[in-house]
C-alpha cells in the first residue's frame, strides 16, 4: 500500500493558490457558478457575528464587534455642554471612524483613509435619521447644560463590510452606555460626580440621581451586498469588495422600517429585483443582530 502523495497534494494546492492571484475574477465566478464562495458560505449568508460589551473600561460605553475578521472597537465619553439656542432642550452625538495603518495593509502611517470620512458621514446620517436616540434625554438644564456623547469607532481589522460592522458596535456602545451622575454647583456649573462621591451622602443635590441608560427605538442595523452579474453576495469579505465593485447597503431598523439605502457607484445597476432581494436579505439579517444584542445585553446583566 503507497503513502499518500503529500508533494502532489501540495503542488495542486500551489496551482490553486497561483490561479487565484492571477485570474480573481475567473476564480470567484467558478464558484458563483455553483452558489458558493470561496469561504464556504453560501451567496446569501453573512459571517459569524459576536459582541462585547465593557471592552473600554474608561469609557462610559464601549462594545467590540466583529463580523467574521472585521473587527470593530466603539467608545462612548460623554462630556458636559451648553446646548444650541435653537434646541435648548437637546444634546449631541458627535461620531468619528477611525482606521489606523493595524487595520489594513492599504492604509498607509500620515495618510488619512479614504473610507474613513465617508463611514463618519455614514453612520451619522443613519444614527440620526433612524431616530434611535432621543436627544431631548441628554439634556441636563433647559438652555444651559446638555450632554454631548462623542462616539470613537476604531477599525482592528478591515476584512470587508466596514459599515455594517461599525454600525453594530456603535448601536451595542449606545446600548451599553451609562450616563454619568452630575449636580449643579454653587456657581450654577455642572459637575460630574465620582465613584467615590456616589456612595456617599452628598451636599448638593444631583440633577440626575443615579446612572441610567437611554432609551433606544427603531434601532438600525445594515447589510451590504455585493451584485456582480445575476449574483448577490450578502456581506463580502475585502477581497470580494476588490474584486467586484458594485455595493449596495440597506439599512431597516428593529420593525423592518427601510432607514437608509446606499448604492456608491459601480458598473452593475441595481435593478428593482436586486434591490428587492437586499432588503429581503436585510430583514433576515436584523433578526440576527438583533437577537445577538439582546443575548448580549441580558448575558451581561445575569454577570
């Protein structure tokens, strides 16, 4: 009985690999051909999810998401403002994406990434159209004390479907967020109070007396597809975003409301049955991620 052909199976493995690098497309295509990717996944499935919440202990609200090798880091600090005189009654939510050259080999030390302040635009447009948040409950003092949360998202990995990715950890940081205990001193400033200052009893009164949480409605979350030909491909891994550069992003939130639609060029049009079938794909999608927050939240709370 012979050893099995160990030079030959790595030879063919060689081939693969060479036919890949050389003719992308071609080898994608071949498997689009029998409803698979690469991966293993199926044209429609999107990758393993997962979250965790605290991840930034000196922030008043972190999460880290990752959607399969994309990995997301989102912080939460909220400060003390003075609201705009056109809405006394109301804070802000001031959002930044960042992606440092750790994240991926195109992104290059004193070059700003391309995508970064498109993703920024992005999420704020989503997070403020969406209505998730309620700015009327970051106010402190109608007129002169507000809440301004800024939001940090930091891009570990960026494997592809940045967006849906940096979405989903500013929605878990937004769901994990304690706001701060504060008071109004003598001088009529605002002032926060510490861990130690909690327990113990306190000279003035707090404008909010304990640390409470928003509330969230309509929460958003997204799918990217990618169409190439007669094929869509629920959330593409960077190398298929490379290789077949038309992209769509649909963003419902929890009750299936269409938030948001994005479409950033590309030579394949997006017919009415293709949109269609993303958002279909999205509704499937929003189950998902809303059933790994809930898991999520009610793990940490049983910790």
């Amino acid at each position: 009985m012979g050893l099995p052909d160990a030079s030959g199976d790595l030879s063919s493995e060689m081939e693969v690999d060479a036919f890949r690098r050389l003719f992308p497309l071609r080898y994608f295509e071949r498997h689009l051909s029998e409803s698979i990717r690469p991966d293993a996944r199926p044209l429609g499935r999107a990758r393993d999810t997962t979250l965790a919440l605290g991840a930034v202990a000196s922030a008043h609200g972190s999460a880290l998401a990752k959607i399969g090798s994309t990995t997301m880091l989102a912080a939460i600090k909220m400060e003390v403002m003075t609201p705009s005189t056109e809405s006394p009654d109301e804070g802000s939510i001031a959002i930044d994406f960042h992606m440092p050259p750790i994240c991926s080999p195109i992104v290059r030390p004193g070059r700003p990434a391309e995508a970064a302040p498109v993703i920024s635009k992005q999420l704020s447009d989503t997070i403020s159209s969406s209505g998730m948040i309620n700015l009327k409950e970051l106010s402190l003092v109608s007129g002169k004390a507000a809440w301004m949360a800024y939001l940090d998202i930091y891009c570990l990995d960026a494997d592809g479907a940045l967006f849906d990715a940096a979405l989903l950890s500013a929605v878990a940081a937004f769901s994990h967020l304690q706001i701060p205990i504060v008071s109004l001193n003598d001088d009529g400033k605002i002032e926060l109070i510490s861990e130690e200052d909690d327990g113990a009893k306190l000279e003035v009164e707090p404008v909010n007396k304990e640390k409470r949480k928003l509330t969230l409605s309509g929460i958003p979350f997204s799918l990217t597809c990618i169409l190439h030909k007669n094929y869509i491909l629920a959330d593409p891994t960077a190398e298929e975003e490379s290789i077949m550069e038309t992209a769509v992003t649909v963003v419902l939130d929890s009750s299936s409301r269409l938030v948001s639609f994005y479409k950033p060029g590309g030579p394949v049009l997006a017919h009415t049955s293709a949109v269609q079938d993303c958002v279909a794909l999205t509704r499937q999608r929003v189950k998902e991620l809303q059933n790994i927050l809930d898991e999520t939240l009610s793990g940490m709370e049983i910790d």
